[in-house]
C-alpha cells in the first residue's frame, strides 16, 4: 500500500480511501457485525483512511470496525453546518459517537462555490478555533463544482479538498472533467491536499471498472475514495492499486452487481428529494418521484431527506 501526504497538512493517507456511504442505512444497509468485519479487513490490508459524514449516520459503524485497533487511522467527516453553534455540535457529535479525541479532516459538505463558503464562514471560524483547540487536524470541504475546487484554492483556511474524479465527469455540476482536473492541479500546486470521490460515477460506470481505477490513478490524487460493500470489492481495489493485479473472476462477478437507485410505490410526491438532488436527476410525475438513471450518480442524498425513508440505493 502506497501512502502519501494530504498537501502540507502532515496528515499522511493510504491511497486508498475506504469511502464509507455504502455501508450506511442510505445504501448496502450493513448490519453492525458485517461492518465491523469490511472496516477491520481493510484496516488489516493497509487502508488508513476512512471518510464519513454526519448526513450518512454511520459513525456507530465506523466506531464498531476501528474498536480494538491499535494502528494509525484518518478519519475526515463532513457536515453541512453553517453557524459556529453547528459547527462546534458537529464536531462534538463525531468525537463522541466514533469515540476519537480529535477528528483528523473535518469538511464542509457540499460547497458549490466562494459565495457558499462566505455562507458558511462562522462555521469555518468555528473549526478554526477547534483546530487550535486539538479537536480538528485540519479543515477542508467537499464539492461536485469546479467553482468549490477554485474557491477553496482561494480561502485560507480551507486545507483539503474531495473533488469529484472519474473519466466521464459524471456528477460535476459545473463543466467537465478537463477544468476539474485544471482545478485539481492549482490546488496541489497551492500545497492543498486533494483526494477523489465518485470514480465510478456512483456506480454508472461499473461495467468499465478497470478504465475507471486505472484513469484514477494516474491523475495526481492524494487518496482515491471509494465506496466499498463487501470483501469481493475490497479484494479487488486493493490488488488493482496496490499489486497492480487483476482479478478477471472478480471484475466478472463484480459487474454483475450494478447498482441502482429504487422508489417506493408509497412515495407521496412531497418533493424534497428534488430539491436536495444537485444532479437535476429526479422529477414528479403523476404526483411520485421519478429517476433518470442517465444523470443519477447515486450519491444517496435524496435518500436522507426522504421522510417515507422510500429511497433506497442496492
């Protein structure tokens, strides 16, 4: 396993990124036995570096799979707080529930640009001061847009970036993955750190794995994220950027498992999923929600704020 430093923060990761979504109520839906097994496995097999958020619920997950383990893990967790209050609660929240005594990476979720991050300000003010405080490592943001990437570059307090990253562009809202990568390259230059997010585009490009981790892996990130279910998924990232080998049963047996976003038939059409989804993926048709698989990248955010809890990803 490979490891590199996250920009000039001394913060240093795995190339691998064990993105934690998938285990969450939001998707795969892991029993906490189940979790605890996927993280301790990949924590055995060298990945240092996990990435949660407070939107995901899965910090009791997380905290069953790292209980126990003496070795060095990275946490980042991100929050959609926007006052200091919030802020300073988010951040407690994630010390207590992962039972840490500092979070390494907390991220604004979610930034689209330097407008947003003004919106936010009192919330940056905040981890500041608990970054002084011991509580926070360093601070950083998430974003689909190239105009987050470009104005995280810009403010002095934003210290790493998860960027959209996979060959097709699928998911950034703002342009296409030629500027992102222009993007990324300002940043690494500026001594930000940047790691990847979406390399499947949320699973749209499964059927073209090999294209898409080898694309990744070339362009210059600190840490590629990636949403892991199950040990075959495991098994397999770890051999393709770790021991530059491929496992042509398990590609087979892996693209056999496309991923999907489902609606239940007792969705009542209140629209909140719409206006939560940045991909302009999903419309009300005869009073239900409606996807469209070709701008859907499976992020499970609808999902979160679906008070039927009638959205689901598997």
């Amino acid at each position: 396993m490979e490891y590199n430093y996250l920009g000039d923060t001394g913060i240093k990761v795995s190339e691998l990124c064990f993105g934690s979504l998938t285990l969450s109520s939001l998707q795969a839906n892991l029993s906490m036995a189940e979790s605890e097994r996927l993280i301790k496995s990949a924590l055995e097999r060298g990945l240092n570096f996990i990435d949660t958020a407070e939107f995901y619920s899965n910090y009791h997950q997380l905290a069953a799979g790292l209980r126990g383990w003496t070795g060095d893990t990275v946490i980042c967790t991100k929050s959609y707080a926007y006052d200091a209050a919030g802020a300073r609660l988010s951040v407690e929240k994630a010390l207590r529930q992962l039972n840490r005594d500092y979070i390494d990476i907390f991220c604004l979720h979610e930034q689209e640009s330097m407008l947003t991050l003004q919106g936010h300000e009192q919330a940056l003010t905040e981890l500041a001061r608990m970054k002084t405080e011991g509580k926070i490592r360093a601070i950083g943001i998430s974003t689909h847009f190239i105009a987050g990437a470009e104005a995280a570059l810009k403010h002095p307090l934003i210290e790493i970036v998860m960027t959209i990253a996979n060959y097709q562009g699928l998911g950034i809202v703002d342009g296409n993955m030629e500027n992102m990568l222009k993007a990324i390259s300002r940043l690494k230059q500026a001594g930000k750190g940047v790691y990847g997010m979406k390399i499947l585009g949320g699973g749209n490009m499964h059927q073209d794995v090999i294209r898409a981790f080898s694309y990744v892996k070339n362009i210059g990130l600190d840490s590629i994220a990636i949403g892991l279910q199950n040990k075959q998924e495991l098994e397999f990232a770890v051999d393709f950027f770790c021991n530059e080998k491929i496992n042509h049963h398990l590609v087979a047996a892996l693209t056999k498992q496309p991923r999907q976003l489902h609606i239940a038939s007792w969705c009542t059409g209140c629209g909140l999923c719409l206006e939560k989804c940045s991909q302009n993926a999903l419309s009300l048709v005869d009073n239900q929600a409606r996807i469209d698989p070709s701008r859907c990248i499976l992020c499970s955010y609808c999902a979160g704020v679906c008070p039927d809890f009638c959205i689901k990803v598997f």
